[in-house]
C-alpha cells in the first residue's frame, strides 16, 4: 500500500499498544550504508501517548511526541489526505 505524507495511519508499537500517527517525512535508507525504511510521524492522540505511558515509555503526559516508525509497523491507514 502507498502512503502519503499527511496519513494517519495505525502502527504496532514496540511498548504493546497500536496507536494513530500523522507520518511527516519518509525516511529511505542510503544504498551504501545499513539501515532500514520507515517515515518520521507524530503521535496524534494523547489517550495514545497515555497508553504508552501505562506501558512504560517515558512521555510526559499531555505531549505529542515525534516518532520513527518502520515500513513493517504500519497496519492500516485510517485516514488518507486529500
């Protein structure tokens, strides 16, 4: 599936939760060079920054942290940007 900058997608997080992120920016490994594919997101929701928190990601509460999230995390898009 394509992905735009602009989705909200759902993502499987390392910590446990599946949480709703805006991705911002595609990250593409170099060719010469180790690495992996994926895009540079914000979480969008706090009750997903919350979730995480109750798992044991150190996040103050009430932040929208920024996020790295790989290619093999994203599940589905929820909402495409027109």
């Amino acid at each position: 599936m394509k992905y735009k900058v602009g989705d909200v997608v759902l993502v499987e997080s390392f910590a446990g939760p599946k949480v709703r992120v805006r991705l911002k920016k595609r990250i593409l490994k170099p060719k010469d060079f180790w690495g992996a594919d994926g895009w540079d997101a914000q979480i969008i929701y706090k009750k997903d920054v919350d979730a995480l928190r109750q798992h044991g990601v150190p996040y103050k509460k009430g932040s929208k942290p920024l996020v790295f999230v790989f290619d093999w995390q994203l599940i589905k898009t929820i909402k495409r940007k027109r």
